[in-house]
C-alpha cells in the first residue's frame, strides 16, 4: 500500500454529502414590502373576528358572583372578626339571597372564589408528601410536611402538610323557595387526579388533630381517591384571586328567579385579609366568563391593522427600489464626505 492510499484511509475527513456540507435546498424568503404589509392584513382580518366571537361567547355566559365574608360577619364582631371564626360557640349561618340575571342552563357550576390567598408560596406549595397521597406505605414521609407532620402523640397525619391542613370548610346549601337544590359534589376532580396522584388505599388518619387544627375535616372511612373536595383543594393556585370547584347544580334555573343561599361561615380568610366569594356560572366552547382571550386578539387585529396602514404610507409616498445600495451606512458617510 503507497503512501497516499494508507493517507486516504486514515484521514478522520468525514465523507461528502450535501446534508454535512449545508447544501440542502432552503427556502430564502425575501420579505418585500407587499408580502410584509399583506401578512399583517391577514393576521388583522384573522384575530379581529375571532376576538368578537370570544367576547360574544363570553358575554353569554351567566354568572353570579356573591361576597358574603363581610356581610356574614355579625355586627358585634366587626372590631375582632377572628374572634368571631375561632369561637366554637358562635352561629357562623349566614343566608344570602342571589336574583338569577338570565336562564341559566344546566350544568350550573359552584365555586368558591378566594382573594388574597397566596397559594404559591413556595413553603406553602412544598409542605406535602405526594408519596404519602399516593401508597399507604408510605403514610411514614412526612419531612417534608412541617409543622403539620405529627400529631402531639407522634403519630404521622395523613394527609400531611399546610395545602391539606388548610382546606377550605365552608359548606352552601341552595334553595329555590322551600324546595332544595340538590347539589352533585362527583367529578368535580380531575380523573387523572384521583387514578395516579391519590391512593384508592389511602385513608386520612390523625387528620386535624395535631397541635394546630386548620381548615376542613375529612371522612376517614374513605379513600383519598374519593375525597374530591380535598383533591380540587390541592391543586395549588398560581395567583392570589382564584376560584375552585365546588358542586354542580343539574336544573335549569329561570330568569328572575330567587336563590337562597344558606352558608357556614367556616374559614378564616379575616386573619390575613381575604374576601370570600361564592359564584354560580354556565359554560360554553370557551369555558367560564372570561373576556381576556377576545380583548387579546382583538388587540393584536389592531395593532396589526394599523402597523400595515402604516406601511402602506410609507410604500406609497416613500417607495425604494428593492435593496437600493445608497441606504447602506457605509455609503450614506461616503456622501456626507
């Protein structure tokens, strides 16, 4: 073998080919001025009527929204609201009255509404076992869940932590004059929730009987898996104001109806300044009320309409050839010289 041969089978020269060489053929669009101003038109003519059509879905949502923090607090305690919650020996019944605006179609949904509540917080967020939630050989990890990990007596909680130990405990009961509004309390949770995050074998147990006694109780003769208030409670907010499933109601409720709502006024949002709210509202394609998606496109429709308007004046008074050489910076300072 002569030396250019053991050269050529020795050489780490990788072998040609278009792909490692970059030779691939490649689109190289060139952005002219009509291409520019007609693709902002499209997105205009685009996004402006699919904004309209989302606040047109949204304004046909009804919904009823109702504060009753403040109005079920009792005179005598407006000075000291928290002695009012924490006393066992006060009548925390509260009835509120709510006038349905429009037919509302069934499935009509219950929410309870927080403001001020701040459950991204990260030692908040972080105080939970989610292997304890999950296998009841498991109930034993609880380090992460301090200080609500044992009971005076040692005995692990389950479930542990400050998200479960906080559980909203405000109970609704709905009445159409005399007669009761059922409310269905199932599939209120994520399945997927209930199938993987939540044991079917886990049982709560010393729950709310450590040294600090929080929000709601738990029936420890079910398993997390079907304790669906707990597991809507449990998937943390990423804002302060936030609202979450309660019930469903599965009647129709008329326009100009009368609404009683007879509420236990449970949880103590008095303590860090939070409002509660109780909401009622349909859905549709786009969900609950919320005109944030309609303003959103109507807004980029707009600026995209007025973006092309410009561009289309600036073509039509002040047009240049297509990549005219004079606008380069090294040939502006040649005539300045």
């Amino acid at each position: 073998m002569d030396a250019s041969t053991r050269t050529r089978s020795s050489s780490k020269k990788p072998k040609y080919s278009r792909f490692t060489q970059q030779e691939l053929p490649a689109w190289k669009p060139i952005l002219t001025p009509k291409w520019v101003i007609t693709s902002f038109v499209t997105i205009a003519i685009l996004f402006t009527p699919a904004g309209l059509l989302c606040l047109w879905a949204s304004e046909h949502v009804v919904e009823i929204v109702d504060r009753y923090d403040d109005e079920c607090l009792p005179g005598t305690f407006s000075a000291n609201p928290e002695s009012y919650i924490q006393s066992k020996n006060t009548n925390k019944t509260c009835v509120r009255t709510l006038k349905v605006p429009r037919k509302m179609i069934a499935p009509i949904f219950i929410y309870y509404q927080l403001d001020n509540f701040y459950q991204n917080h990260r030692r908040y967020v972080k105080s939970r076992s989610d292997k304890q939630l999950r296998d009841p050989d498991d109930a034993d990890e609880t380090d992460d869940c301090k200080p609500i990990d044992h009971t005076i007596g040692d005995a692990p909680i389950v479930p542990c932590g400050l998200v479960a130990w906080s559980l909203f405990n405000d109970t609704y009961k709905f009445f159409k004059g005399n007669k009761v509004i059922d409310i269905d309390k199932k599939g209120i949770a994520w399945e997927s929730d209930k199938k993987y995050k939540f044991g079917s074998d886990v049982y709560p147990k010393n729950f709310q009987k450590g040294a600090l006694i929080g929000g709601g109780e738990l029936d420890e003769s079910k398993p997390l898996s079907e304790q669906e208030d707990l597991i809507v409670w449990m998937k943390n907010s990423a804002l302060p104001t936030f609202r979450k499933l309660y019930g469903k109601i599965n009647t129709d409720l008329e326009a100009n109806e009368t609404i009683t709502v007879v509420i236990q006024n449970n949880y103590n949002t008095y303590v860090f300044g939070g409002e509660k709210k109780v909401a009622l509202s349909t859905a549709n394609w786009i969900g609950g009320k919320n005109d944030f998606f309609g303003i959103t496109f109507l807004t980029v429709g707009g600026v995209c309409f007025l973006v092309a308007i410009n561009f289309i004046v600036l073509y039509v008074l002040k047009p240049r050839p297509l990549g005219d050489p004079t606008h380069l910076s090294w040939n502006r300072n040649q005539g300045a010289q």
